[in-house]
C-alpha cells in the first residue's frame, strides 16, 4: 500500500485539502496501476511558526494583505522543488 506524506502550512479549507487527497490518490493509482482504495494520504499541517524558509519563519515574513495561504504554500513549494 503506497502513502503519500504531503506537508503544508495550515490554512486550506476542508474542501481544498479533500480536493488535494483526491487528485494525489488518483494519481498515485493511475502511475501505479492500482485501485485507489489502496493508497493513502497523509496531510501534516503547521503552523506559520513552525516553518522556516530562507532562514526564517514564514509567519514573520511581510505579506501583503493579498496574499492568501495557498500562494505562500505554492511559494513554498517552488523553494523545496529547487
């Protein structure tokens, strides 16, 4: 059975992060030519605090009031991928 541990800043709606477990389920069958019952995902969720990128936390970053959480994840997400 193949887990998927996925990592994020809290603040995504319940509909969101059901939306994320689908799409990553899906795909995990499809690559694996499996069911889907067969694979889990896992979400871990942290606080602003408790993330660091660049040496610092992101929730001491300045973000401009248009931000939302979801860029500061995609955000993120492009520092790890390099």
């Amino acid at each position: 059975m193949p887990i998927a541990l996925i990592k994020i800043i809290e603040g995504r709606s319940a509909d969101k992060k059901r939306r994320l477990i689908e799409s990553v389920s899906r795909a995990m069958a499809d690559s694996l030519e499996m069911p889907i019952d067969g694979v889990r995902v896992l979400l871990d969720e942290y606080l602003a605090d408790n993330w660091g990128r660049g040496g610092r936390q992101v929730s001491l970053e300045k973000v401009n009031s248009t931000q939302t959480a979801d860029e500061l994840a995609l955000a993120t997400a492009k520092l790890l991928s390099n």
